[in-house]
C-alpha cells in the first residue's frame, strides 16, 4: 500500500530529471513560445524596459518575463551557459564551444557569432551572472526546476521502497 506513493515520487522524479536533460538536448525544441518552464531560483538579467530574462541551464532554455514577474515567453537555447543584454535590446547566449546566438527578446535567432578562444573567455569571465531571483514557481512544480531536486524525490521514493520492503523486526 505505501509502495504507492514511493512509486509516485520516483517516476516524477524521473520524469523531471530526464525532461530537463531531453530538453537541454533539443529533444523538446518543439515546445511553444507560451510553455514556460518551472523556473525557480535562477540568475536573471532586467532590460532597460524593465524585462527579466534568464537562462534556465538545466533545460537549455530561455524565458523572459514583464516586470510583475509574468511569464511572457521562452524559446530553445541548447548548449547556452551565460546571457547578456547587449544595448541595441537583444540578448546573446554564450555556448558551449566559443559561440554565441544573438536573440530578439521574441526569441527570433538573429545572428551567430564564433569567438576565438581568448576572447570567449575573457567576456565570459567578465560578465555578472546576474542577479539571483526565486522566480514565482508554482510550489508543486518546483521539483521540475532542478535536477537536484529531482533526483532527491527520486531518493525519496527509493528510500520509502526500502523502508516498506524490509521485513518487520521481531520483538
């Protein structure tokens, strides 16, 4: 009977581990500008306009929200690891391997870019990552932002399948 629940937290466990990872690796480019993904804490950058636009890593996504913190879109980012605000109102995503991908805040693709490696690395280190934010998250959905947390509920269910597996002790 409580092999119910323990079930239930490791397959949404699971499932929010293996769907940021199939995100991240374009398995879900196909998701809609209007899909927002669980963002929680994350770093975030705000547009002169008072735009929030932040890098969900774990999912390879990027979302911008208005000022109130309403989600307005999002859009596919693969290999992205560090967004910056450039002055004429895009954004550019800096990925894996010395590029970057220039985006309207549409999520339009505008332009890519290959630094050389010195370069790339210099304006990777010299960019803030931005500012930490809780990100309004719906409390059940939290478990999506984060693969730790993920894979804790993951634990979780695991250890309540030991608990309710072993034999009961004789007194």
């Amino acid at each position: 009977m409580a092999g119910g629940p323990s079930s239930g937290l490791v397959a949404i466990g699971a499932c929010g581990f293996f769907g940021q990872a199939a995100s991240a690796v374009g398995a879900l480019d196909w998701l809609p500008p209007g899909f927002e993904w669980p963002a929680g804490r994350e770093y975030t950058l705000t547009t002169a306009q008072g735009q929030h636009v932040l890098l969900i890593r774990s999912a390879g996504r990027i979302q911008v929200y208005d000022s109130r913190w309403r989600f307005l879109r999002g859009w596919p980012a693969r290999s992205a690891l560090k967004l910056r605000l450039i002055d004429d109102g895009t954004v550019e995503a800096l990925t894996k391997g010395a590029g970057g991908l220039v985006f309207d805040l549409e999520g339009r693709l505008l332009s890519q870019r290959a630094y050389k490696a010195n370069e790339y690395i210099d304006l990777y280190n010299r960019l803030p990552a931005g500012e930490p934010v809780n990100v309004p998250t719906t409390p059940w959905l939290y478990m999506f932002s984060s693969p730790l947390l993920s894979w804790l509920m993951v634990a979780t269910g695991l250890v309540g399948w030991f608990v309710i597996s072993r034999p009961p002790v004789e007194t």
